[in-house]
C-alpha cells in the first residue's frame, strides 16, 4: 500500500512512528501537509493536489487533523474518502467528535456513562445551570479547548458565577460538568482501534492540579481495564463513528465515566506507558481494510455486469 499520514509536522513524535510502523511492515508511507492540499471537484473525477502534483495514487491515509484546521482537514478527508481511498478515520466522525457538545450529545443518546454536562447561551441561566450540575466545585470548559487548555475548576458558587460570566463575556461557547471528586485528579485513556481496546493508561495530575494531561505536567501508567471500562471505551468510540480513537474516561462511584473522544490521539503517552506498538496497530488496522476493499472488487464488477444485462 502506498500510505499518507496527514500531518502539518514531520517531526512530531505520532507521525514519525506512523511513518515508521507502515515501512517496517514494507509499506510506502509519506506525509502529507494537509492544509497545503487542495481539491478538484469535476463530474467523476474528483482529485486531490499537493505541491502541485496530482496525489491519486495514495490508498490509504492516517488523518492526524489538528483541532485549529478540523474543518479544512475533514474536507480533504472527505475528498480522498469520494475517490475511495481508505480513511483510518472517517471525515463525518472526525468534525463529530471535535464538537465538545456534539460529541456528549450523542454519548448520552447512546446510554453511555458521562459527567452531567450543562450548556447554556447567556448568564440569565446562570444559577440554574449551576444547579442542574450538582452545585459547586464544577468544571467549566471551553468548546474549542485541547489539552488540557481553557478548563478551569471553580470551588464556589462565586468563583462558578464570575469565570462562567467572563467567558460569556468574551463571546466563548462553554460547557458546565460536575466535579467528579472520587477521581482525585487522575483519568484513563483508552486506545480503540478497529473495534477493540490495543492499549490503556492512567493519567495522574501533577501535585496542586486538576487536569490529569500530560502536556499539563501530568505522568502515565499502564493500567488493566475493568471489562465495564473496556465495555464503555468500545461503546463510546462505536458511538460516534471513529475506528482509531483515544476515549478518556474518568473513574466513578456510578462506574466510568466518557470525557472526551479523541480522534487524532496522540501516540507517545500511551507507548511509553504500556510499552506496546500501537503505530503498527493502526497500520494492521489499514491492511485489513484494504484487503476488504480488494475483496469485494469482483462482487462490485459482477453485480456491474449482471445490472448492465438486464
């Protein structure tokens, strides 16, 4: 298979593995800026160019959308997905999931464990709001935010009240989720690819913080899943459509609960934790899916011919 990893960074540790995993497996692998793509859009055939080369010959591609390009990015995704090239991430379940509310939206639609999550338009709603969420400490996150960036735990009503209002102030889109206080400040990643867990952690926050990431100075350990853990990844990823995906889950009294469902996972916190190969299973991942593909080629043709008989 001749691969593309859509990445605007050669450099970064996700891709290089990426790169890495496919060409040890004999594949070819390069990578892609995908915001310096652009795309021809004609009757039957739809193309794709980079540097100004026609780049139809790719079969397989591992998008890697940063959250400040996810619409530009999932419109190439979508455009490589109408010429028939293989996705490790559908375009439609990429943009789903970068939609903070969207994405718990549909976790809840689908009976799937979460904080209780408030959203709200103007400060009139204010108390109410933080009343549906259990009341103080609460945690306000803002709908763009990675990594971490844009959460803020509020430990009084007052504090709640006057970070919710300066947000709105600022013209920010937010969301109200209730303070899990068994966690203690530590969270789980679960890593699905094609349908099953490859790979888990736990994530643990840094003396004096909250936010377990590791970008924000937190640490990694391997962690077994409970099955009820394991259960919840699969189901959440399943839910929103993505078949490579990070499901980060933090532990309950009411049993785990979904975060976030991250659809461009990083691939370093969780491979230097649990020690495991998680690029090649993505890779495996692709193979399969395009071994499919092959398959069902003869059936496509014959059902073409029978239909053109008639």
């Amino acid at each position: 298979m001749k691969i593309a990893v859509l990445s605007t960074v050669k450099s970064l540790y996700s891709t290089r593995r990426l790169v890495e995993a496919a060409e040890k497996r004999g594949h070819e692998c390069v990578v892609i800026d995908h915001s310096k793509c652009y795309v021809g859009i004609k009757q039957g055939k739809p193309s794709i160019h980079y540097k100004g080369q026609d780049i139809s010959d790719i079969d397989a591609i591992i998008p890697r959308i940063g959250a400040s390009v996810t619409f530009y990015g999932s419109a190439i995704v979508r455009q490589f997905e109408v010429m028939g090239v293989i996705s490790a991430n559908p375009s439609q379940a990429i943009t789903r999931s970068r939609d903070k509310l969207r994405c718990m939206q549909i976790l809840s639609g689908a009976g799937i464990g979460l904080p209780i999550t408030g959203f709200a338009r103007t400060t009139s709603d204010v108390d109410d709001l933080i009343s549906m969420v259990g009341g103080a400490p609460l945690v306000i996150k803002l709908l763009e935010g990675t990594q971490g960036i844009g959460v803020v735990l509020a430990e009084t009503k007052k504090a709640a009240s006057s970070v919710i209002e300066a947000f709105y102030g600022l013209g920010n889109n937010i969301l109200i989720q209730e303070y899990i206080k068994e966690a203690k400040g530590t969270d789980i990643r679960a890593f699905v690819v094609g349908g099953k867990v490859v790979g888990a952690m736990k994530r643990t926050a840094k003396e004096g913080e909250f936010r377990s990431n590791i970008h924000r100075g937190g640490t990694a350990e391997i962690i077994r899943l409970t099955k009820n853990e394991r259960e919840t990844a699969i189901a959440a990823a399943a839910s929103m459509g993505l078949t490579v995906c990070g499901v980060d889950m933090m532990p309950s009294d009411r049993g785990p609960l979904v975060l976030e469902v991250n659809s461009s996972p990083g691939l370093e916190g969780i491979e230097k934790a649990t020690k495991k190969d998680i690029a090649s299973e993505i890779i495996l991942y692709l193979e399969k899916q395009f071994e499919l593909k092959k398959a069902a080629k003869p059936e496509i043709r014959k059902k073409k011919k029978k239909e053109s008989n008639l």
